[in-house]
C-alpha cells in the first residue's frame, strides 16, 4: 500500500509541475516583448580606459595574506582534493570574461546616457568627428534645461557650419553696455564656447571663409603673433571692407611690418563705422578712432595717413572721443604739437560749453586728458606764442583740470 501511495504522490507532482511550467511558458509566451533599443553609440575614450582600469584590477592576483596553519591543525584537517590546474584557470578566466562583458555593458549604458538626441543626429554628422565630443558636451550641458538659446545653438551648426556658429557666439563678447539681453546672452554663449585648442581652429576656418567676427575676435583666440600674422596677411585683400579693416588694425599690433597697412587703415578711419559696441556705448568711440589707433601704432610709417587724418579733426560732427584718438595718432605720426593743437582746442572748447557744470562721460574725458598731454607737449616745445594765446591755454587747463576731476 505504501508503494502504490508513494507512486500515485509522484504521479501528481508530475502532473502539478506540467501544469506549473505550461502556465509559465505561456505566461513567457504572452509576455510584452521589449522595445528595440536604439544602435549603441560608441564608447567615449575616457570610458574604454575606464573599462581597461578595472580589467587589470581584476586581473591583478589577490595581495590578501593567507592564514597560517600550524603543523597540528596540517595533522588533524583532512586533506582536500586539489582540482587540476587546467580546471582552475578555466573557472577563473570564465568569471573574469563576464564581469567584463557586465562591466561593458555599464559602460555602454553610461555611453547612451550622454548621446546625442535623435533631434540632434543630423547635426553630428554634418561636422567633422573630431568635434562630436564638443557639441556632445553642449547638448549635454546643463543650461540647455532652462535656456532655449542653447537648442538654437545646436541647431544652427547644422544650418550654417560650426565654424561660422562659433565665431558668432564669440562675437557676442561685443555687446552694448545697459543692454541686460546681450549682456545675459553674452554669459550663455561664452559657456558654451569651446576649449582654445578646438577654438583657435573653427575660428581660422571662419576666417578662410569669410566670416568677419572671426577676423575680428581670431587674435584673442590665436595669442600668437605670427600664426596671428599667417591668418590675417591674406585677409588684407578681401573684398569686404570690414575683414580688411579688422585685419589691418590687428597686424598693425602683431605684425607692424606687414605691406599695405596703411592705405587700409586710412581707409578704415574715413569710414563710418562701430568697431566694438562696448567701447562705443562706453566712450562713444568708433571705427575712426579705431583705426586710428592702429595708425598711431606704426609711429611715422604712418605719415601718408596725416593729411587725411588733420582733415578728419576739422569735421564739427566728429565725436571727442574720436578726436582723442586721431590727435594721439598724429602726434606719433608728425610730432607737430602747435599744428595738432589747432585743431583740437576748437573741439575741446566745444565740449566744455556743451558739457559745462556737468559730470562728462568717458569719451569728453579722454579728450580732454589727452589735450592735457599735447598742452604740456606744447609748452616743451618752442616758437613764439602770443599773450592771447597764452591766456586761453590757462583758461583751458585750468578747465580741463576741474572737470577730469568730477
């Protein structure tokens, strides 16, 4: 009887477990089947030497001490089988091959985490691979959650170029002083600039194209003078003014020798133009004082510039702190104070009436501070002065001292 009852409690835990693996197969059978995941971007660099880090942890034999077994405890423990060496390194070298694969797959994981968007695939590959972990890292960056500046970012590369989209967020150094929306957009766009290696590049390749921001910021990026002076020399032809003209003032600092500067920058001085916004919502300084500058830079190279640039002081709508500038220029390029002189005591007059019992802004003050230095100019130099003369310098000085002073 005890057999039979035996055989049929088998009988049922046969059948029971049929009907347990049918539920379960069926239950796998109608099972939501996963989503096809997307094809695996690959590996970064710093993860593959992440990946080969931990290979050679695990590789690594273990340093732990071992227990020492005294000659008693050898007599009394029972002997273990050792298994066959060959068996040992199979063990080990199946382990270590998946904790590999697990540990890639982490990786791999930690990889699609930080890829690009679907909305942002056509932008990597319209660039070239070797700026793929630039743009990764403005997709990736943590402003683009509250700012859709940066989304606009991303997106013009694949409208206009890299090389033409970075220069134009460089160029958003340049902003209006007071204006609270360049001023922020100016924040966000050197968050996202890339490092000066990656940035020195693009921007050559702007400038080869054309892109009059890059000639314009290239120096700042570059630092070196003379790939400054390989980039910009053939700039000098360009057909756009502004290209010839940022060139020129720049060569004029980093390569004062170069051909043709000054035809260009005289050029550029008799222009109506805004070289920096900042400095012209600051001082009121344009393009003419600019170039100017440039041209006071070259000393007497310059002396070809000085009749257009005696010309420019006569003008009444010239702005003072331009005036400041050209005056500063010709007296480097000619040393004629008493000349010089003439024509800047007019505007300097002009500006104290104007400015009279008030506070004046930076462009009247540079004016007058750089009147202040061709006056005490004039008084080394010699020839006869007249007692009227004489008397309206005093009056001026004595003017120019109170108000530099507010």
């Amino acid at each position: 009887m005890a057999e039979k009852k035996s055989g049929s409690s088998k009988k049922k835990s046969s059948t029971s477990s049929k009907k347990t693996g049918g539920k379960k197969a069926k239950a796998l059978g109608t099972a939501k089947q996963p989503k096809p995941v997307a094809a695996k971007a690959k590996p970064k660099a710093k993860d593959k030497k992440a990946v080969t880090k931990l290979k050679k942890l695990i590789s690594k034999p273990s340093t732990a001490k071992k227990k020492e077994v005294s000659p008693k405890q050898k007599a009394i423990a029972p002997k273990k089988k050792v298994a066959p060496k060959k068996k040992d390194a199979t063990t080990k070298k199946k382990a270590q091959t998946q904790v590999e694969k697990t540990i890639e797959k982490a990786m791999d994981l930690l990889d699609l985490q930080s890829h690009a968007p679907v909305e942002f695939s056509s932008v990597l590959k319209s660039i070239d691979n070797k700026y793929h972990d630039y743009v990764n890292s403005v997709i990736n960056n943590p402003i683009r959650q509250f700012q859709s500046t940066v989304d606009e970012y991303i997106k013009s590369i694949g409208d206009h170029g890299l090389p033409a989209v970075v220069a134009k967020a460089i160029d958003a150094r340049d902003f209006t002083r007071g204006n609270s929306w360049e001023q922020a957009n100016m924040n966000i766009m050197n968050a996202l600039l890339p490092k000066s290696t990656v940035l020195n590049d693009l921007l050559k390749q702007a400038v080869a194209a054309g892109s009059v921001e890059a000639v314009k910021w290239y120096p700042e990026a570059s630092g070196n003078p003379r790939e400054i002076a390989e980039v910009l020399r053939p700039v000098l032809n360009h057909r756009e003014a502004k290209n010839r003209w940022w060139a020129a003032i720049h060569l004029s600092k980093h390569a004062p020798d170069t051909d043709g500067l000054v035809p260009i920058l005289t050029e550029a001085a008799q222009a109506d133009w805004i070289a920096l916004k900042l400095d012209n919502s600051s001082s009121g300084v344009t393009g003419k004082g600019e170039a100017a500058k440039a041209l006071g830079r070259l000393g007497k190279k310059a002396s070809d510039a000085a009749p257009a640039l005696y010309e420019l002081l006569d003008d009444q709508r010239l702005d003072s702190a331009d005036a400041a500038q050209i005056a500063s220029a010709l007296a480097a390029i000619s040393g004629d104070v008493n000349k010089i002189m003439s024509r800047v005591l007019p505007i300097a007059e002009r500006v104290l009436t104007e400015r009279r019992g008030m506070i004046i802004h930076g462009g009247d003050r540079e004016l007058l501070t750089t009147v202040r230095n061709l006056l005490s100019k004039w008084h080394q130099s010699e020839g006869e002065r007249s007692p009227v003369l004489k008397e309206k310098v005093a009056l001026l000085e004595n003017e120019i001292k109170y108000h530099i002073s507010l």
